[in-house]
C-alpha cells in the first residue's frame, strides 16, 4: 500500500486536469426524497436487498484503501445504487451464478463530500473524479467490483487489486497473463451486456448507462439506511 500511495502522489500531474463550474450537490435528504417520490427511478437502492449473495468488501469503510483511512463510517455495512442500475446489477449477478460465480463490491454509491477529499490527493483525472463535474459514483450510477468463485470465496485474478493506479489497470493493457485477461473480458462483457459501460484506466470501475439526469449527492449512509 505504501508503494501505492508513493505512485499515486507522484502522479498528481500526470493526468490531464481541467477547471470547470463546479456541478451542483443535492446535500438534503428531505429534496431527495421529493425527487424519489415524483420518480422511484431516483430511489438509491440497497444492492443485497436485490441480490442478496452478493459479497461485500467495502474498502473505504477500512483503512485498506489508497488513503490509507476511513472514508466511511467504520460501521457501514451498505452499498447503494440508483433504482434502474440495482436491477441491472442483481440481473449480471444472476446470470453470473449460473457459472457459478458472483460479484463483490468494492464501492457504489459515494457521497460528493468524499470524492473531494480523494481530490486533495490525486488531482488526476484517469482514477478519480474532478469535484467540479460531480462523479458517477456521486450520482449513484457507478459501481467497483469484480469476480468470485462462490465455491471458494475467492477472487479470480484480475491482475491488480483495486484502486491500483497504474497501467497495468488500464482495460488496454496487455502484458498480462491469458487468464487474467479473459477474467477481465469475461466481467466487461457481462457487464456491458446489462447496460454498463468500463472505465478504460480502471478493470472495476462500471457505470450504468440511464437515459435519466441524476444529481449529484452528498448524502451521508446513515439517512439512507434510516
């Protein structure tokens, strides 16, 4: 992890980094519920509530993450995604255990309060989000997963582990085992096929492609989970 975040200080200028208005924050829980009322689709919701094998390990409620604290409340146990997109992800984790196999969640949903504070560390928009445009993750549109065997628990070989900000991570690169290539080509492929689009620097980075407008929120896991 040390490695890593040496990595990622060092590549605050390395990626390319543009100034923009910056997006507008739905912080009310009361105005998102109004939203959520007039259209269900805006409901952010509990992903094991739809598909309940699916395996969490919420790394920003550890501090076995690229900040190396929490990011979340210690306790947090929930991980959340707008309506449309939950369902798309319970149907991939669906198809997926046919093979016997599944997903396991890294991070979905994310408050904007917390994508600011990645910003302070990596000003690098290949692997985290510019707070003047809001992220998908903000939008509850975007999800960090991969591959397990159910049988085992285990993770199929990816190549890096997440939130590794290097090349290697990049869809295109190749210089990889034949196996670990076809784990990744097996997870975008099921992954596109039910409405999510790859993050070409990041294997586990999926956004759902919805037609709606989604807000940008920062609002906290507790009033969700009340």
């Amino acid at each position: 992890m040390a490695g890593l975040l040496l990595f990622t200080m060092a590549g605050i200028t390395a990626g390319q980094v543009q100034t923009e208005p910056r997006v507008y924050v739905e912080r009310s829980y009361k105005n998102y519920r109004k939203k959520m009322d007039t259209n269900p689709d805006h409901r952010l919701a509990e992903l094991k509530l739809l598909a309940p094998n699916l395996v969490y390990d919420l790394r920003y409620a550890t501090r076995n993450n690229f900040m190396q604290r929490l990011m979340y409340p210690k306790n947090t146990r929930t991980a959340f995604l707008r309506q449309p997109a939950a369902e798309a992800l319970a149907r991939v984790q669906q198809e997926l255990n046919k093979e016997g196999l599944g997903i396991k969640i890294f991070d979905a949903y994310r408050p904007y309060s917390v994508s600011e504070k990645f910003w302070k560390l990596v000003k690098d928009e290949r692997y985290v989000a510019n707070p003047a445009k809001g992220s998908n993750h903000n939008r509850g549109t975007a999800v960090d997963l991969t591959l397990v065997d159910l049988e085992t628990g285990k993770e199929l070989n990816m190549g890096t582990d997440f939130d590794h900000f290097t090349d290697t991570a990049h869809h295109a690169f190749r210089h990889l085992p034949t196996t670990v290539l076809e784990n990744r080509q097996k997870l975008k492929s099921i992954m596109n096929r039910f409405g999510f689009t790859a993050l070409g620097t990041e294997w586990w980075h999926y956004t759902y492609q919805s037609p709606q407008e989604y807000d940008v929120l920062d609002i906290p896991f507790r009033k969700l989970e009340s």
